[in-house]
C-alpha cells in the first residue's frame, strides 16, 4: 500500500511541474493547493532535496523547484524514494539477502511476474503525464 508520504510527494511533484515557469515555488502555496498541512511538507521536502529531484532557497523569493523537466520524472522513481522498495515481497526487494528458498519456491514467479508489472506501470508513468490534469486527490 502506498502511503500518504508517496501520494503527498508525487501531488507536490506535480504541482511543482505545473508551477514550473515561475521559479521557486514557496511551500506554504503548495501545501494550500494541495490541502496538505505545511509541516507534513517539510518532511517531505527533505528526501526530495536530498535525493536531488528538487532544490530549494530559503528566504524571500525562495521556495523548491524541480531539477529536470516534468518527463524525466517517473512515479515509480518519486515513489521508491518515499516508500522504499516497491516488491511486492521481501525476496525481490534489491536489500534483500538471496533467499535459500528461491530455487524451489512454487510461489515465486508469480510474485516475480507481479513485482515487473509494478515496476513497469509506475516507471512508465512520467510526471508530465499529470500536468494539468484534475487532481484526484492521488
């Protein structure tokens, strides 16, 4: 299940990418079209910086930016930073230690199978492909 620290971070990622000709976008303006309290933006911001998808300035005339442009963004790259990983079990999780069970489990190529179609369907989708769209309330 993908948490409200994934869907929060990929709402801000994308109003960034539609505020992105204004430079530096202030926090407190995305957190009020998002809905999302200031605070909870705070702790969110800090893995975004430090996994450099965006930069920040402090002071007047700061706020955060995206570092690329909006497709060459992928959700699923947003959504490991803030989830971690996104196998469906830990044996295919890349932290993982091999498992001594993986030659002889019956179950695991149906979860290998599943891990890719995840893989695939969030890496496919770019940030741009969001851009102004109607929030839904990701």
């Amino acid at each position: 299940m993908i948490s409200t620290k994934g869907r929060y971070a990929l709402r801000m990622m994308i109003d960034l990418a539609e505020h992105s000709g204004q430079g530096y976008v202030p926090l407190k303006d995305i957190a009020e079209r998002q809905q999302i309290s200031k605070k909870y933006m705070e702790i969110i911001v800090k893995d975004l910086v430090s996994h450099k998808l965006i930069s920040g300035v402090s002071g007047k005339g700061g706020g955060y930016r995206l570092l690329k442009e909006p497709d060459e963004y992928s959700v699923g790259e947003i959504l490991e930073i803030m989830e971690g990983s996104l196998s469906p079990v830990a044996c295919l999780s890349c932290e993982s230690e091999p498992c001594p069970r993986s030659g002889t489990c019956r179950t695991l190529p149906m979860w290998s199978e599943f891990d890719t179609m995840t893989h695939d369907f969030f890496y496919n989708k770019k940030l741009s492909d969001f851009v102004g769209k109607q929030d839904r309330s990701l």
